[in-house]
C-alpha cells in the first residue's frame, strides 16, 4: 500500500498539553516525540506525526479531529514532485 503523511497544523485553539496528550494517546508517540511534534507545527506551521497507509492514516485524522486538532493527509509523494 502506497504511504500517506499525518500532518499537524499549529492553530490558537490548543494549549499545548491538549496537543501533546493527543499525540501520546492516538499516535502512541512517547513525551518526547509528542513534545517535540507539537513545537515543529507551533515554530513552522506542520509537522509529521506519522506515515502510514491510508486507511489507517484516514483513522487518524478523524481522531485527532474529535479531539479538536487540526490534522491533514496526503500521500508520501506527490505527482508534482
């Protein structure tokens, strides 16, 4: 299966104990990784939380979504690249 990317997008609704939980809980990120994903998308906008096949990266949106997060998909590599 082709992989797809798990982006996260910095927004001002979170603080940013909501956004590292959320990493923890739905992408089994350590603190660390958590900490370290929620300050990439704070300082430049997105950061990758995973690469994954699509359906399963399509169940991470809607899970981070429920949570409030701004998370898009798109596939590893893209036909303009």
């Amino acid at each position: 299966m082709p992989p797809w990317r798990v982006l996260l997008h910095n927004d001002d609704a979170n603080d940013m104990d909501h956004v590292v939980a959320s990493l923890q809980m739905i992408a089994s990120h350590n603190r660390l990784q958590a900490e370290v994903c929620m300050m990439e998308a704070h300082r430049h906008g997105v950061s990758l939380i995973t690469v994954t096949h699509r359906e399963h990266a399509e169940l991470l949106e809607e899970r981070f979504r429920s949570r409030k997060l701004v998370v898009t998909i798109e596939p590893e590599s893209s036909p303009a690249g």
